[in-house]
C-alpha cells in the first residue's frame, strides 16, 4: 500500500510581546488648570487627552527611555525621556508654558527679541537664518516667540526632565525657548557661522547663583539637555539674568550638573500592603530642579537629591498621594525610617507657612508654602488681594522698593476645604552705591620720586 500522509504540525501561537503604557494629565503652567486637546504622541502611537487633560497611550515597547512629546495650541512643546515597563504605566503630570506672543522682524535687519513683562531677550542678526536641516536662507518677514522657563516658581514646567546627556541630574537657574518661523510657516534656525545672544532671567531657589554657568540646549531626538557654551550672571537694578552667546534655537537652560546622594524609602497603600508602580518625585527647596523613580513590585524606590541640600519628596498615584515629607541636608545616601503611606484626597494641612524675607531692591525674591492633602490649589496674595496667575506652592519676582513692608500669604484648597497661611513680610533695602570718604588730592613730584 501506499505511504500514509503526514499530519501537518498545528502551528504554535506566538505569544504577544509584552507592552506598556504612558498615562497622565497636561496642564497649564499658568494656573495649572487642564489642557484639553493636547496632543501626546510617542514611538509612533499618538493620543488626545481628554476633557480633564488625561490621556492614556498603550501598547508601547519596553524601553528605559522613551521620548513623549506633548503639544498643545498657544503652549510650548514639552519634550521628555520616560521609561516604558512591560505590564506597567508610567503616569506624568506635564504642565506645558504659555507660548511668547508673536513678534515679527525683518530677516535683512538685526534686531531684538524680548519676552513681555521679563528681562528675557535675544539678539537677533541680520540675514543670519535659513530653513532649518537646509541652507535655504530666509528673507523677508520672519515671526519670532520668545518663551520663559521659570523653574523655580514651577519646576515641574521644564521639560526634560533634569537630565543631561550624560545621565547626571541638573539643577536650573532660568530657561527660556526661541521659536522663529519664515512666512510659509518653516522652521527657521541660525545659519553656520551666525550666532545669537541670549539673556536668560535669573530663576533659582539657590541663595547662591553662581557667576558664571552652563548653558545647555534641548535634544529633542532624545529629551535630554546637552551642554554647549557658557553664560555669564549680569546683575542690574531691574534684576538679574544670564547673558551668552549661541550658535542655533532650541530650548537653551543655565544649568548645571549636579553632585547627587539618593534617597531610599518605600510605599504602602492604605492597608500597609507594598504599593508598586508608584511615581515618587523629589523637588528642591533650596535648588531648582527635580529628580523621578518608580516603585518596584516590593513598593521600593531609589530617588536623587542634591548633595547637602534640602528637597521635597511626595510619591503619587493617580489621585492618590503620600503626604509630603522634607528630606536632607546630608552628604551621604539616606534611607526613610518608615513607608510613605497612600491615601485617599484630604482636606489641605498647612506643613509649614512662607518666612519673612529681607533683600536689596532688583534682588530676586522668592517664598515657598509647604502643605499635604490631595490635590492642592494655590492662590498668592499680596497684602490680601489675589495676585493673578500666582497659583503654585512658590511665589517668586525681581523686588523693587515699592513692595517693602509688603506681607504675602497663601490660600491652599482643595474639594474638601481650605486653610491660610500666616503672612510672611518682605523687607526691600535700597540698592547701595559705592561711597567716596576722602577724594583723591593733587601732589607734585620730581622725576625719579616714590
């Protein structure tokens, strides 16, 4: 007889490769209120976030960083470096700053950009442009947007994240972002051999600013910020800013690399069970800049501050949150003695109200409101009248004379209350000249005399 056919092997199923996803919320840096409609997009998937500023974007590869950006109409574009986990959600909280109003200027004549109601500025050349990855100059009209980064009144607002390109931990002293656009709506950048100068406010919680910083700009191929240049701090009666020289636009910050210590600590939910996959966020006191972890399947985290500094530390859940704790000054790693707990929202409690302050006129100024409860709201008022768009935990701003003996508090709320800070008083010193005591007298000598 015949030979008998072979029964054809049942193919095996491929099993999926496991993914991840990005979850948050964009809100405006203004008044931190949501921006819907914002456009989220990464590794080639993109969303909308919904009314209340949420998105969701799944099916993403693992990765250890992944770049998301974000963009919405009137908002500069945040761009970020997020790790993507298989199984897991990295959820993120962006607030994205106001776009500079328009400015135009002729692409023939040199000229300069400034940011309303800020020392922000930049020097523009003439004919100094082309359409940016091309030598095609640009002429004719050009549009300009010169946007402010203030990291120490809202740190969360910068984008990438504080890392530079070397994987280190930066701390910010002020950043600003130039957008410039031909007729047609091109891109534009400055051609070779061009260059620009920046003048970058001053915006630090550092009772030091150093003389001289950094200036790194924005890889948006990665989310990372790149050294290149340097600036130097100008100090005027109007207030402070770095001033350097660059040679393309991109998000430019004065910063620079950090020496970090971490800090290790745990998460429980309510029950006192390990609660994994927890963002936990570190934010300097006396520095500007912020550090990110996750919590593993054991609720562990290891998160950086900077060394011999101050930083708070609050880890968060979708509306779940720890209350905030103060952690450092130390020179070495510091373990918590117990787990932060999440709970559910609570009315806000005051952890400590802003402190007095005395300064010199044109010195920056800056206060801070410590509080827990969940989703806080803020509102500053200056001798209790609300100050507009003040509506995050730090109030900062140049000091002039007129604001001397001027008291500050702060209503924090949420949905289940509300409570006032005590006042702080800010005291404003006239900014002193030098003082001649004796003027210098005539004298006569011979050729040869001492």
């Amino acid at each position: 007889g015949g030979s008998t056919p072979e029964t054809p092997a049942t193919p095996t199923p491929s099993t999926p490769a496991a993914t991840g996803q990005i979850s948050g919320q964009v809100l405006s840096a203004a008044d931190a209120s949501p921006l819907p409609g914002a456009r989220i997009t990464a590794a080639g998937s993109s969303t909308i976030s919904d009314a209340q500023g949420r998105f969701t974007l799944g099916s993403l590869a693992p990765a250890s960083a992944t770049v998301l950006r974000i963009q919405a109409e009137g908002h500069m574009d945040a761009v970020l470096p997020l790790p993507v986990t298989a199984n897991q959600a990295t959820t993120i909280t962006q607030r994205l700053v106001a776009a500079g109003s328009a400015q135009t200027f002729n692409a023939a004549t040199p000229g300069t950009l400034r940011a309303a109601n800020s020392l922000a500025s930049v020097d523009l050349p003439a004919d100094g442009f082309v359409v940016a990855g091309s030598n095609t100059a640009a002429t004719g009209t050009l549009t300009a947007r010169l946007s402010v980064i203030d990291p120490a009144r809202d740190p969360a607002a910068m984008p990438g994240r504080y890392v530079a390109s070397t994987g280190r931990a930066i701390e910010s002293f002020g950043a600003i972002t130039v957008d410039l656009r031909d007729a047609a709506g091109n891109k534009l950048n400055l051609k070779a051999g061009a260059t620009a100068t920046l003048r970058i406010p001053l915006s630090s919680r550092s009772a030091t600013p150093p003389a001289t910083v950094p200036l790194f700009h924005l890889d948006e191929a990665t989310g990372q910020w790149v050294q290149e240049g340097q600036a130097t701090l100008k100090i005027t009666a109007d207030g402070s800013y770095y001033e350097g020289t660059v040679s393309h636009f991109s998000s430019w910050n004065a910063d620079q690399e950090m020496d970090t210590i971490f800090v290790n600590g745990c998460v429980n939910d309510s029950a006192g069970k390990p609660a994994s996959w927890v963002l936990v966020q570190t934010s300097g006191i006396d520095y500007s800049g912020m550090s990110y972890d996750a919590t593993d399947a054991n609720g562990k985290f290891r998160v950086a501050i900077r060394k011999n500094s101050l930083a708070e530390l609050l880890a968060t859940q979708a509306e779940r949150s720890t209350p905030a704790v103060t952690v450092g000054p130390s020179a070495t790693d510091i373990t918590l003695p117990t787990c932060l707990v999440l709970g559910d929202n609570a009315a806000p409690k005051l952890t400590a109200s802003p402190m007095d302050r005395t300064v010199v006129a044109g010195q920056y100024v800056y206060f801070r409101v410590f509080a827990s409860g969940g989703a806080l709201r803020y509102q500053w008022q200056r001798n209790g009248i609300d100050l507009p768009g003040e509506t995050f935990d730090t109030l900062s701003f140049n000091a002039r004379l007129a604001d001397d003996g001027a008291s500050y508090t702060v209503v924090v709320r949420n949905s289940l209350g509300q409570v006032t800070s005590t006042a702080a008083v800010l005291h404003v010193n006239p900014a002193t000249l030098p003082v001649i005591n004796e003027a210098p007298r005539s004298a006569s000598a011979l050729v040869g005399d001492t």
